[in-house]
C-alpha cells in the first residue's frame, strides 16, 4: 500500500495517492507507525540514540523519545523536518515506533505557520475516509506557560475511530523564551498510535 507523504516546502504539497483508514497510512520523512527502527538503523546505534541526553524518558513506563536529525546520524536525510522525535518502547528488542513527530522551525511568524497548519489539515482531510475520523481545534492565545516554555499555540487534531491519532501545532515563544529556546516559530506534526495515544491519556 502506498504512503502518504506530509510535505511543505514554502506551501504544503501533500500527495493524494489512496484514501487513508488507519494511521500507518501515513509517513513523516518516511517512517510511519508501525515500522521497525531497526528498518533505518543498527541495534547499536538505536542505544546510542536511547543514551544521550536530548532523550525523553517517560517515568511511568519504558517509551522514550528518541531525537533524530541531520548530524547525529547519515542513513535518513531529513528534507522536511529539522528534525524528528522517534518514540520507542526501549524494553522492546524489536524498536517498533509508537509516535512520529516532525519539527519545522521555517516560519518566521505565527501567522504563516497557521497557514501552513490549516493547509496540512486541509489536505489530510481530504486524504481520510468518512466517518473514521473526529476533528477538534482548540487554541491559547494568552502568554502562559505550557510546560516547559511560554507561548501560544494552536492544535489540529484527527482522532482515527480505533483512539490513533494525529495532531498539528503551531508554537510561538514570547521574547524571552525564544532566547532560551533559539526558536520563535515552531511547526509539529504529530503521529500517535493508538497504544501510545492511549498511554497518553491515562
């Protein structure tokens, strides 16, 4: 079955090959849930991914997510994305991946990444079969803080029918963070399992 790709480059381009009914239909840079890691690295390298320090570690379980990008690593030229968080489950020999997330840090104002969010949406939309899907849009206009950083965002989300699902957002830091995160503007896009999509709402 054939992928389908989420691409921007200056404006999405998203190709509509097949009707999409389940979330591996999908790929980020091409991996899609469901896939192996060990389909694009060695065992080794995929510990080395797990070690260092940029790595996520859930304490309520054994997924960790795992950052991939253009110079910690030369089998994946990422073309898309600056880079990308991989989520494992690092008790599992065979590295299935739970979660893709995309990051793109292009846009020089939240403005034109909610564009670029509305035409990703847009196209996915089009892309999904009827009726397999909820929708919901919800965003925080105020400058509060979100966890680790102060900004506002903008969600996008597509619940699939069997709790999968995929999410867009659109980040932007006040002044001051985006010192500290040498980032104003930030586009994820964000594939969850459903295994992983429940674990996250437990």
């Amino acid at each position: 079955m054939k992928k389908l790709f989420i691409i921007f480059i200056l404006i999405l381009t998203f190709q509509s090959f097949i009707k999409a009914d389940e979330i591996s239909d999908f790929e980020i840079e091409g991996m899609s849930v469901g896939d192996s890691l060990l389909d694009y690295f060695k065992n080794e390298k995929i510990k080395e991914f797990i070690k260092h320090k940029s790595s996520y570690h859930y304490l309520n379980g054994d997924y960790v997510i795992v950052g991939i990008t253009n110079f910690n690593q030369d089998l994946i030229k990422l073309s898309t994305y600056s880079d990308l968080g991989v989520t494992i489950n690092k008790s599992d020999a065979g590295y299935k991946i739970f979660s893709i997330a995309g990051q793109n840090y292009t846009h020089d104002t939240f403005k034109k990444c909610r564009n670029n969010q509305e035409l990703i949406a847009k196209d996915i939309k089009k892309n999904l079969l009827e009726d397999n899907f909820d929708e919901s849009i919800w965003e925080n206009d105020k400058w509060i803080s979100g966890g680790v950083v102060v900004g506002k965002s903008k969600m996008h989300d597509f619940y699939f029918k069997d709790n999968s699902a995929f999410r867009i957002i659109c980040y932007e830091l006040n002044e001051d963070n985006k010192h500290i995160a040498s980032w104003r503007v930030k586009l994820d896009v964000i594939i969850n399992s459903k295994v992983f999509n429940e674990f996250l709402q437990n």
